[in-house]
C-alpha cells in the first residue's frame, strides 16, 4: 500500500494517478472530501485528514509500503505566521511516520533546500529534511526540484493588465524551469523502484533554464505578441501588488526573499544539469498545452 499525501495537488495527484495506473494498491489523504472523489470513483481508499492530525495521520500511514511527504498548503495568502505552520504539519508527520513503522518515503523538497535560512519558504523544507533524517531506520528519498513553470501562469493576469510580464525577479538570470507533472511522474518512479537506502536527495532540474526575458518571448510567440517583455518590478511595486490581492505583510516578505534568494544565486542548482536530472517537458511545451489556453479564456472573460 502506498499512501500519497496532498493528493489532491498539483504533484500529488501525478503520483497517485501514477501508481494507480500501474496496479498499485494506493491510500490518498486529503483534506476535502469532494476534491478526493476523483480517486474514489476508481476504487482507491480515500482518507479525509487534516495534515496537522497526528493520531488520523498514524492511522492512515499504517500499513504503508511507503510514502509521500509533502508540506501543503504552498501559500496561505493571509497567514501571519507561514513557518508556524509548517512546523505544525511536521510535528504531526514524524511521530505518526515513526509510530506507524513506516520504512520508505520520498519527500516533495526544493532546490534551495540545503541552505537553512534566506531563502522563504524554501526554508521549512530544509526543516522538513531534516526532521524525516532524524527517523531511525526510515529511508528516505528528498525530490528537490527546480522552479515550477506553473508559477508562471500568475503572468496572464500582468499581460492582461499591463502587456507584459513582470515579476520581482532577474531579467537576465536562469533559473532551472520544471513541469510540476514531471516532478510527480518522478516520483512515482521513485515509490514504485524503492531502490533507495538511508537519506538521500535528488536534484531534478527540468527541461531546461531560463531567464525571464527568454519566459516573455515563448509567451508571446504562442499569444501572438513578438514584442512581449519582461518588466522587473520594484520590491515597492511587488508589495503593493500582493497587498491589493490581499496577501499578508508576512507572506510578502517571504515572497520577496525567496526572489532574492533567487536572483543573487543564493538558491541554486548543486549537480550540473545531465540526462538523470533533466525531465523531458519543455516551457514551450507548457506554454501551449497549459497557458496559452487560460490566457485565451481570461481574455474572453475580461
């Protein structure tokens, strides 16, 4: 039996689709029921838990050949204290890992997440890796991807408004841009192979890397807009843009830094990129079967 957690997610549910497709036994957590009766309509074992219930979480980890660690939510847009949080769902995942005997996980890390501080987010799961290393007898295997190309459909909303793309990022830095399917077909190779001892992690650096200028002109070929750009904007402009969507000033800095962490190299990449580490999705690839799409039907709708 496998157990998926987040699996309603944008990952999560690649995994499960994944090892369900392969004739696995599979259990899928969740926190809303309606979202999990996808996987109930195909027979799988559905758990409704909250991801900060230890006693439901040793419970649904019973009997697991192994599982998939993720921290969800990714943003909550209002939190005052995101950290918090994260430490909340970890306290509750290890002793129900521990208790529940599990032998195997892999876990949905990030690049980044080696360094223990500066870089937003990304730090709870250097936290997170930490913790499932500190388990007795648990192998476990850290999927660190690079930056998920469906961070960038958030630019439609700024090609609407503004023509063009922006961002608080780098024009002209690369970045390693990954398909979040190919991180969950990843790691459902991963479950099913089990052929991972002790604590490990493994870089997974996507197609290929970008600069966001390089982002704006695929986007623009594929809408049409040969001239499209890409607008660093000022960290004033970015906050002023979140607080109108009604992010917290604490979510806003971490967003802030993490672009920093980005743009000064401080988050990066430890392996050179080779055949092992590359996924075969490429952002043109994304750009037409994902975002090109919502753009035509925001634009209808606008």
């Amino acid at each position: 039996m496998y157990v998926i957690t987040g699996a309603t997610s944008r990952t999560g549910s690649v995994v499960a689709n994944y090892l369900i497709e392969k004739g696995q036994p599979v259990r899928v957590l969740g926190r809303n029921a309606e979202r999990l009766s996808m996987f109930a309509d195909k027979g799988v074992e559905v758990f409704v838990v909250e991801p900060t219930d230890q006693v439901a979480l040793t419970e649904a980890f019973t009997g697991a050949k192994a599982v998939y660690v993720m921290l969800q939510p990714n943003y909550i847009a209002t939190s005052n204290d995101f950290r918090a949080f994260q430490d909340r769902i970890m306290d509750a995942i290890m002793p129900a890992l521990e208790k529940a005997k599990v032998k195997y996980v892999v876990s949905l890390s990030s690049w980044g997440a080696d360094k223990p501080e500066g870089t937003g987010p990304v730090a709870g799961l250097h936290q997170l890796e930490q913790c499932l290393n500190r388990i007795a007898g648990l192998n476990v295997l850290h999927i660190r991807p690079g930056y998920f190309m469906e961070n960038t459909l958030s630019q439609i909303d700024n090609i609407l408004a503004r023509n063009a793309a922006a961002g608080p990022f780098s024009p002209n830095v690369k970045f390693p841009f990954i398909a979040t399917r190919d991180v969950g077909l990843a790691v459902g190779e991963a479950l099913l192979k089990l052929n991972f001892q002790g604590k490990q992690s493994r870089e997974l650096h996507g197609n290929q890397d970008l600069t966001m200028l390089e982002v704006a002109t695929m986007i623009g070929k594929a809408i049409q807009q040969p001239s499209l750009t890409y607008v660093q904007d000022s960290k004033e402009r970015t906050r002023r843009d979140l607080l109108d969507l009604n992010f917290s000033e604490h979510i806003i800095q971490l967003i802030l830094e993490v672009a920093d962490a980005m743009n000064a190299g401080h988050i990066q990449m430890l392996e050179p990129r080779s055949a092992d580490n590359s996924t075969p999705t490429s952002y043109e690839k994304f750009v037409y079967e994902t975002l090109l799409p919502l753009y035509k039907q925001k634009g209808i709708d606008s």
